[in-house]
C-alpha cells in the first residue's frame, strides 16, 4: 500500500510539474489529498469487515441494525478528493500497457 501511496503522490507532483505549477501551498494540497486517500482505504476495509449494516446497542436495550456510517464518510472523502484533484486542474492518467509485437502461437 504506502508503494500505491508513493506512485500516487508522484504522479500527481509530476503532473503539477508539467503544467508549471510550483509552490508550497500545491504540495500541501497534495499532501491532503494524500491523508483523503489514508482515509478512504480505511473505509473501504471497514466496509468490507463489517459489511453495509451493522449491529448497534444503545444501552437501554435497543439492539438491531443501522447503516454503516463509513459509506456516507467513503462518499463525502471521495467527493472531497475529486474536489482537490479539480482545482488543481489534475486528472486521473491512464496506465500505458506495452504490447508484444509477436503473434503469439
């Protein structure tokens, strides 16, 4: 994960540096789009360890099932992170994948 991490925050760097985006406050906004994507895996693995519902108990003997509150958190992070990424003007860059000019047999 911290390698995904790491060619993230460089990608994103580079970017910045081809458009000719320079300064502190850019890296900065970069380094919290980088906490966003820390957050959004951890709620991403909630989800997948406690599933969409999960059981609660307020004590006074209420028990039963509400939503997982980490779905609306994952919306809310990713709508922030698409927020940083437009306006610093980034996009998402697809992965180029070489190709063998030999027909395989």
């Amino acid at each position: 994960m911290a390698i995904k991490k790491t060619e993230i925050k460089r990608d994103l760097m580079d970017q910045l540096e081809e458009k000719g985006i320079h300064g502190s406050m850019y890296s900065d906004l970069i380094n919290d789009y980088m906490n966003l994507w820390e957050i959004k895996n951890a709620l991403i693995k909630d989800i997948k360890q406690r599933g969409v519902s999960v059981e609660y108990n307020n004590g006074g003997g209420q028990t039963g099932f509400k939503k997982n509150d980490s779905i609306t958190e994952l919306n809310k992070t990713n709508a922030q992170m698409m927020k940083i990424l437009n306006e610093l003007g980034l996009r998402a860059t697809p992965k180029v994948v070489e190709m063998d000019d030999e027909p395989e047999m």
